[in-house]
C-alpha cells in the first residue's frame, strides 16, 4: 500500500511538473544554459539583457562567417562591389576542407551566389573566394576583419581566417559576437541572406541543393538569422536573432553539447527573452524636443526633432525611473540642412544611461547674406521687428 502511495505522488508530480509553464523559471532567471558562454541581447539597441560567462574567449568556428558577410555586404553597400559582380575560385579556395559547396578551382560564380554559399551552405571554399575577391587575398581581408572587431569594441576576438575552421589564435567570445550580431542586423541585405533556408546552388550536372544549418528558421518563430558553427575543438555554436512583433533579440551560445544543444541552449533564452520583456514607446521620430537659436542665419530659431524612435525592452514589473536629458550646443551656425544631426537626446532608467537618439534640424536654414542682414537691421531699427525669430 504504501508503495502505491509513494508511485501516486511520483505521477503527481511528474504530471505538474510537465504541465508547469517553462517561463515560471526563466522569469525568476534561474536560467542555467548548458553551454561554455551564453548572452542574450535587445536587438532594439543592443543592450544586455542576460549573460553567462559572455568575456570567456572561445573558438568561434563556422560563425566567423558572420564577419565575412558583413564586410562582403558593406562593400556592395558603398559601391565597391556589386551583386552581379563575377568571382572566381582560385585553388587555394578550392582546397578549403569541412563544410563546403564544392567549388573548383576556376569556377565562376556572381557575389550573390558566393554568399548565398556562405549564409546558407556555411562554405568554407565560397568564403575564402569572397574574401580574396573583396581584398585582393585571404591576409589581406583577415586584415580587415579584425580591423571592423576593433571598431565594434570585440576586444576579446581575433581572427585568423574568414571561415573558422580550427586556428588556436582565432578566438572570440560571446558578448563580442553579440556586438558583431547587433551590428550585422543593421547591414541592408544581411538578414536577407540569413533567412533562407534552402538554395538549389549547382542544378547540373548534379543538383547540389544548400541546407541551411540554422534549424531555427524552421523550429523558432520570427528567426531570421544569423549563423551555427562547429568544430571539434569549439563544440556547437549559434548566433541568433528573431523578431515578433516589434521586439527583436539577439542570442549567442557558445560550446554548446549534443547535436541539437546550441537550439535547445539558444530557444531557452529567447523564450526567456519573449516572455519577460515588453517594448515600451517614450517618444517618436519627428517629435520636437528641442529649439535653438541660429546664428548668421535666414532663420533665428530652429526646432530640433528626434532622429528615431526611443523605445525601452522593460522587464515585466520592472519599476523604473525615467530621466531624459539634452546634449547639444547652446547655439547653432547657419546653414543648416534639414536631417543635420546636432546633438542628442539621451534616456536613462534608475541612473543607467539606455539610448542616445540624435537630435537633428527640422527645416533647412540658409546662411544670411548681405541683403538679409540689412533687412533685419533696417526692421529692428525701424519697426522693432525680428523678421529672423
């Protein structure tokens, strides 16, 4: 009897603990990721949200691609390259071992191809044929991966390759690549490469159709991104970013194990992240914050609005203390265009500085000329009128 008692309330609760919602957890942030390094980030504007040994360094492995696309895609942005450009595959290219698309030496594709190779089939050979079409060779563009790591304040990355396949000296961490990530999403046409999840690359004289490895884009809603990695010696890794409604997140998980342990690791903090936080609207874009007196100009005044929205990822039953303040000169000097940046409108909660917005010229304003400055004294003096306030 008393054995069927105790088998009773075993079912019991392993009955509630089934049934018991997973965010009842997570919103106490009793988050533990089975992984080396974990972070979690707003990808709104970038701010922490959740981290677990986020400066470990580590092996970032096919993630690395992550780079290579940005510095790809910037240069078809400012007009370097071009998406039609051709791309050949030099021997060298040719000759990257672990997952490829199996370029030969010779082989011509368009950039557009080479980097759905990279976004989508994570080819080692199609990144090594970007890097040296982009910087005219392999060093050279390494070179400018870690240069762009130092401007995105990765201090603790560097880079050997544009792949990742296994260098002791190409290391990175968590709360870098969560730097990189916030960075990429805003690269026009990254997430566009990012979000697809099947590529028909060589249809003869064998189809050789490309697989996206980020499972995510099927098993997570809103997943957009970004990009897995593995090596032997890294584990499993996933950069990732979905959006649902207006909110979008950003996670890493770094050294993850099991097959599908950078997922499970990685949907666990987006769950945690879609369950206990909501965006909150402070203030516009175009919303007047701000006027300023112009010197020299057409126009005395000039009425400075908000470059973008302010928003705020709050925690749910956060209790906060909003304060806003203004960094600006006390004076402007004509001309000035319309959408000149000036100054900026910064947002603090309980004493943390969240955002900066810039704060821009609402309306163009001509620099004074002789005729205007005549006027203007012939108006005072006679009439006692302003004509520039």
């Amino acid at each position: 009897m008393k054995k069927s008692w105790q088998l009773f309330l075993l079912l019991v609760l392993s009955f509630l603990c089934v049934i018991a919602p997973a965010q009842t957890v997570l919103a106490a942030e009793g988050l533990a990721i089975q992984a080396q390094a974990c972070i979690l980030l707003d990808g709104n504007n970038g701010r922490v949200l959740y981290e677990q040994e986020a400066d470990k360094q580590w092996y970032p492995a096919s993630t690395t691609k992550l780079m290579t696309l940005v510095l790809a895609l910037e240069a078809v942005e400012n007009g370097t390259v071009s998406l039609e450009d051709i791309v050949s595959t030099s021997e060298y290219a040719a000759s990257m071992g672990g997952s490829q698309v199996y370029l030969y030496a010779g082989e011509t594709r368009t950039l557009h191809e080479m980097l759905l190779g990279i976004a989508v089939g994570s080819g080692n050979d199609a990144s090594v044929a970007v890097a040296e079409f982009i910087a005219g060779s392999n060093e050279a563009f390494v070179a400018k991966m870690n240069e762009k790591a130092k401007e995105l304040g990765m201090t603790g990355t560097h880079f050997m390759n544009p792949h990742g396949l296994h260098d002791p000296d190409h290391y990175t961490t968590a709360a870098d690549m969560g730097k990189l990530a916030y960075y990429a999403i805003q690269v026009p046409k990254l997430l566009e490469y990012t979000s697809i999840y099947e590529y028909d690359f060589r249809p003869e004289p064998k189809l050789l159709k490309l697989w996206n490895t980020n499972r995510l884009l099927k098993w997570y809603e809103g997943t957009d991104g970004l990009k897995t990695g593995f090596t032997t010696e890294a584990g499993h890794n996933l950069v990732a970013t979905a959006k649902r409604d207006e909110r979008r997140f950003i996670t890493v998980v770094l050294g993850a194990e099991g097959q599908h342990g950078h997922f499970t690791e990685s949907m666990k903090l987006l769950n945690y992240a879609f369950n206990s936080f909501d965006l909150e609207n402070y203030a516009i874009k175009g919303q007047i914050v701000a006027e300023l007196p112009v010197v020299r100009g057409t126009i005395g005044q000039s009425e400075l609005a908000l470059k973008d929205d302010i928003r705020y990822m709050k925690k749910k039953g956060e209790e906060l203390t909003p304060e806003c303040t203004l960094e600006m000169p006390q004076a402007l000097e004509a001309p000035l265009a319309a959408g000149q940046e000036v100054g900026y409108y910064i947002l603090s909660m309980n004493g943390e500085e969240i955002s900066r917005t810039p704060l821009v010229v609402v309306k163009e304003i001509p620099k004074s000329n002789w005729w205007d400055i005549f006027k203007k004294a012939f108006c005072m003096t006679v009439f006692g009128i302003d004509i520039t306030a």
